[in-house]
C-alpha cells in the first residue's frame, strides 16, 4: 500500500466515542474482541476479582490468558495497547489473538461510564480459536 492510500484509509475513519477509543485501540492493532455474549459474566466475575484484589488487578492471574497493566498513562495507552497485541501475535504465529478490555467490562457490569478513571488499563489477551477461549472463560467464571 502507497503512503497516500495509508493517509486515505486513516482519513476514512469512523468517529469513535471517547469512551470506546481504547477498545477500538485493541481491535485496530488485528486483536478480536472477546464475543459480546460474554461481557456481562466477564464483567461481574471482574468487579468481583478486583474487589478481592483491593481494586488491584495487576496480581489478577487466569490460566491461558496474558494479563497486562498500564500505568503510565503518559507514555499512551494506545501505543502500549498495540505494542502488547503485536508481542502476543509474534509469540503466537497463526493463531487468533482475543482480547478482554478489561476496565471496560467492570463500567459495563457496573452500568457507569465513570466506574473506572482509566488512568490505568488492564488487557488480558488469549491467542487460540474460539472454542479455546470460550473453555478458558468457562474455567475462570467457575473458579
């Protein structure tokens, strides 16, 4: 692709809410969001998780999933975002790489766009098919 069609395609961008930029971050870079039908459960068993890590999700550990934090919100979420999902893709050649936005899943359970001030963002990523990652998922929510 020429430079000038790499500025035409940017240019062509949708408006995304403010809200939703990191997310859309996580998609743009080549990662799937984890299936809507999940986000709810995810969400809850989250809130949950960080209220019995005292709101800390950095020491979160789930089997199958890499789980990452930010909290050098000046350094940009958005290259921090893209340079994870790459590393996740290199060490995982062929497979699908999911993603949980996960700050963004506790305001969903919490019906609160303000449940999280976003100044530190957790992703968990999961390369495998869907099937691997709805297993995993399932093992996470039981435990």
């Amino acid at each position: 692709m020429k430079i000038k069609e790499m500025i035409r395609a940017a240019a062509d961008v949708p408006v995304i809410p403010y809200w939703a930029q990191l997310v859309s971050g996580l998609a743009m870079t080549g990662a799937q969001i984890v299936p809507e039908d999940l986000w709810d459960s995810i969400g809850k068993k989250l809130e949950t998780e960080a209220d019995e890590l005292e709101n800390e999700l950095e020491d979160l550990k789930v089997e199958g999933f890499t789980i990452k934090e930010n909290h050098a919100r000046s350094e940009g979420h958005e290259t921090w975002t893209v340079n994870l999902v790459e590393r996740c893709t290199n060490e995982n050649p062929g497979k699908t790489i999911w993603a949980i936005p996960v700050n963004e899943l506790i305001c969903l359970a919490q019906d609160d766009l303000d449940a999280d001030d976003m100044v530190s963002i957790t992703r968990m990523l999961f390369a495998g098919t869907e099937d691997e990652l709805r297993a995993a998922i399932a093992n996470w929510l039981k435990a």
